[in-house]
C-alpha cells in the first residue's frame, strides 16, 4: 500500500493518479506518456514532483531509465547541473548494457564536460565502451 504524499509534493502526482488508476501495464505506459508530456507543457514542477510518485508507484518499471534521462536534461535546463548529473549516475546500471544506460552516460559525459569536469567526462566515456 502506497503512503500519502506530503509537503511540496502532496498534490502533485493527484492529476496522473486520476488518469492511471491501477498499477498495471497500461497504468504504467499512461503515467509515463503523460509525465513526459509535462516539460513540453511548460509544468517542469508538476514534472519534478510527480518523478518520485512514478518510481515508487512502478518500481520495476522498465521507463525508469527514460524518466531519469528526461529529469536529467530538465534539470540541466533549469541549470542545476550538479541535481541532474546525481540523477544520471543512480539511473545508470552497473554494467552499462543497456541502449537507455549508453543514452544516460552520453548525456552524463556531455554535462561533466559543458561544467568542465574533464577528468569525469573521461571515466564516463570509458564507461560507454
């Protein structure tokens, strides 16, 4: 059972639950088309707030990545670089297979290098070999 948001967060992720009752596939695939919808909408924050929602609604989700990737670039947009490059190493798996984890360190080694952090932009491209 799912506890009640709080603070900041608490209605939030309300406009996604009325369009994804359940937590089932289809439940799933909605959330995620609609919460990457946001951003393009202009409603980062709505975005932002209801990240955590989805993460802890479909834990075993295979769009976790994907959502990362795009908190990521919406935080570097927002220019809280050092936000959205935490949020690419804990989305990135340990072996880095994936076309999603590549995406993810491409996107990770192109922000170290805009901030100039060379010597990371370096392990993270040796990464993605």
């Amino acid at each position: 059972m799912r506890q009640k948001a709080t603070g900041p967060n608490a209605g939030a992720a309300a406009p996604f639950a009325q369009l994804t009752p359940g937590a089932d596939e289809q439940a799933e695939n909605a959330y995620f088309n609609v919460q990457l919808s946001q951003p393009r909408l202009g409603k980062a924050d709505i975005f932002l707030k209801a990240e955590a929602d989805f993460e802890t609604r479909f834990p075993l989700s295979t769009h976790q990545k994907q959502v990362a990737l795009a908190q990521g670039v919406l935080l570097t947009g927002l220019g809280k670089t050092d936000e959205a490059k935490a949020v690419y190493q804990k989305a990135i798996g340990a072996g880095a297979a994936t076309p999603d984890d590549q995406a993810l360190l491409k996107q990770l080694a192109d922000l170290q290098y805009q901030t100039h952090d060379l010597d990371g932009a370096l392990e993270t491209c040796r990464k993605s070999i």
